[in-house]
C-alpha cells in the first residue's frame, strides 16, 4: 500500500515509522525545512519529500494519483482539510484520513465529506472522563470515532459472574465479550464458557453502557 | 448591507476601507489585532479578534446578518475552510475567496463561492507590462 502522510511532527513521524515497519510504501511530506532533514535522517531519503503539501502541485509530484490513502496530520485544521478534499476531489485518494486538533470542528469535516478524522483531543478526553467515571472498567480502545469502546474487567472473587456461563449472564444490548485471559491462555468466549476468578474479560461495548456491564460483572455499585 | 472580511492584511484592510466609504457596515475579523492597525485610526467598520474559521467567532462578527463574505488571509487553507464554514453553518450567499495556487480554483469551483486568484491576476498585469515594454524598446530601437 502507498501511503502519504502530511505533516511531519511527532504523529506524522510515528505514523511514518509504523507504517514502514508493516511493509507499507510512505511518503511523508514536510514544509519546514529543518524538520524535513530530521525526518530524513531518521526515515531515509525516499520516505521524505521537502514541499507545501496543501499545494496541489506538492501532492502531484508526490504521486498522490496513485496513493492508496493519504493522512493529512498538520497541526492546523484548515490545512488538513483542504489537503483531503484536494486528496479526494482531485487525486481521488480512495482512503483519506484526517487529524483534527480542534474537536469541535469534527462535525464540520464530516459535513464537508471528509468522514474519516480522528481527534487525539477528543479521544484523551473520553479516556479521562471514562476512567473518573467508571474506575474499575478500564477502556483499552475507542472505536469509530469514540462511539464504541474495547473495555477490560478483572474479575474478583466476590463478583457474582464467577462460575457463571456466559450465556447466562444478563449483559446489556450492544455489548458482546470478545476475549478472555485465563492465565497466560486467551480464550474467544461463547455460551458455554464458565467465567471464574482473575479472569480478565474484554469486552466490546457502546459508550456510556460501561456501568451496566460493571454491575455484571463487579454486582451493584457499592459506595466505597 | 453587512460584510465580514476575514484577514486583515493589505488586501482585506484596503476592500474593508473601501466597503466601508461606500456605507457598508463592515465586520473584519483577524487572529493577530495588531493587524487592524492597517485599517487607520477613522476605520468605521468593527473589528474582531480570533480565527475565521471559527464559527463561533463568525457568530460575533454578524454572519447570520451577512449578505457577502470575504475571506482575504495569506492562506490558501483558512479562506477555503473559511468559506465553506460560512457557506454550511451560515448560509451567506455570495462567498468571495482569496487563492494563491491557481490550481485550487478547478477543485473547488463547485461549492459555490467565487474563487480570485491574486497570483493569476498578478502574472497578467506583469505580462501586459512586459510586452508594452518590449513594445516600447522595438520603436526605439
């Protein structure tokens, strides 16, 4: 897959080096000349091109035509924008993806065809006040834009879903278990599975349904 | 007729000055408010203080008032978003861009707002000038 990344900050660059490290084609570009040459060092020459990339004349030598996606990453909004509506429009990048630093502008990228953002601002912010909320549901990922959560429940001994089938537990709509770590072993769970204690249950689950699968699986909120 | 200009640069402060004269109730918006310095000490518009692509900040400067919006910066980048901001949250309906690359004009000529590019303006007025002046030094010569 080749894929442009704008911007070559600290997200741009650990974007770049994860993707390289897959096998994956990147290209990342810099307008700032001095940042360009520590990307170049650490990334090589042909990972970095030196350029405007809210220039369409930048993206076309970039080789946006044949990119597979392109991440705009600056840290302005605008920027990023523009640079995937030209990705889209013009280049027809099939994947485009945007950082948006401002969460309250999100809506607006999505109004403006641009669908695909992801708001580090947004995305901190729901873990802290996930984790104020609900402490003993710990959240390991935020899915599609913040609206689903990968959630992690260490069972205790006193809790009442010990020796219970999952099956049999009465968890709430939109939420399924996907894992179980039983010791060093991580099962895929179904019906039959018995959860017992130290048991360490993943779990999907739509946002703010996080404390009805705690009382599952920890029993009613006790006031400590 | 209300007008928000948004960037107050030698272009934006010099069309606000105008507007402004021929009795148009002026709102220019700029991030940096050393910028209205330009407008001069009898600028009769208003001023605001934050980013044009703010739509809280095109709220204060009158945009659901607006008839025409003028977004002048020295980016590419905040007039397009600024302009489609005041397009989508607004509505206002004549929508005039400032652009440097000319080719950002074809991608965007389909939402509606008109595109100037200063630099294609530019290149024109140097090449009549340069071909009067070659004209000239044929005669002499």
């Amino acid at each position: 897959m080749y894929v442009i990344v704008v911007g070559g900050g600290k997200v741009g660059y650990h974007l770049a080096s994860t993707l390289v490290a897959e096998q994956h084609e990147v290209l990342v570009i810099e307008r700032d000349a001095a940042r360009y040459e520590g990307l170049r060092r650490l990334l090589g020459d042909d990972a970095c091109f030196l350029g405007d990339g809210s220039e369409l004349h930048t993206l076309e030598m970039a080789g946006a035509a044949r990119a597979d996606a392109l991440v705009a990453v600056s840290g302005k909004d605008e920027t990023n924008l523009v640079i995937c509506q030209i990705a889209q429009r013009y280049f027809h990048v099939p994947r485009v993806v945007s950082r948006v630093n401002n969460p309250k502008n999100e809506e607006i990228f999505g109004k403006l065809g641009i669908t695909a953002t992801i708001s580090s601002t947004r995305i901190i912010y729901s873990l802290v006040v996930q984790e104020v909320e609900t402490a003993e549901v710990t959240p390991v990922a935020l899915l599609k834009r913040g609206n689903l959560a990968l959630v992690e429940i260490a069972l205790e001994g006193s809790s009442p879903a010990v020796g219970v089938r999952v099956r049999d537990l009465d968890l709430p709509d939109e939420c399924v278990l996907v894992g179980i770590v039983q010791g060093d072993d991580v099962l895929v769970p179904h019906g039959n599975t018995t959860l017992h204690k130290n048991d360490l249950v993943l779990a999907l689950v739509r946002r703010g349904k996080e404390s009805l699968l705690e009382q599952v699986l920890h029993g009613p909120a006790q006031n400590a | 007729m209300h007008v928000i200009v948004v960037g107050c640069g030698m272009l934006g402060s010099m069309l606000a000055r105008r507007l402004t004269d021929a009795g148009e109730d002026v709102t220019v918006v700029d991030y940096n408010p050393t910028a209205f310095r330009r407008l001069g000490d009898d600028f009769r518009g208003h001023t605001i203080s934050g980013t044009g692509i703010d739509t809280e900040v095109l709220a204060r400067a009158g945009a659901r008032e607006c008839s025409l919006f003028i977004a002048t910066t020295g980016s590419d980048a905040t007039n397009l978003m600024a302009a489609q901001v005041a397009k989508l949250q607004f509505g206002i309906e004549n929508v005039l861009v400032r652009i440097y690359e000319p080719a950002k004009a074809g991608v965007f000529a389909a939402d509606g707002f008109s595109l100037i590019c200063t630099t294609s303006l530019a290149v024109e007025a140097f090449a009549e000038a340069i071909a009067r002046a070659k004209e000239d030094s044929q005669c002499t010569s």
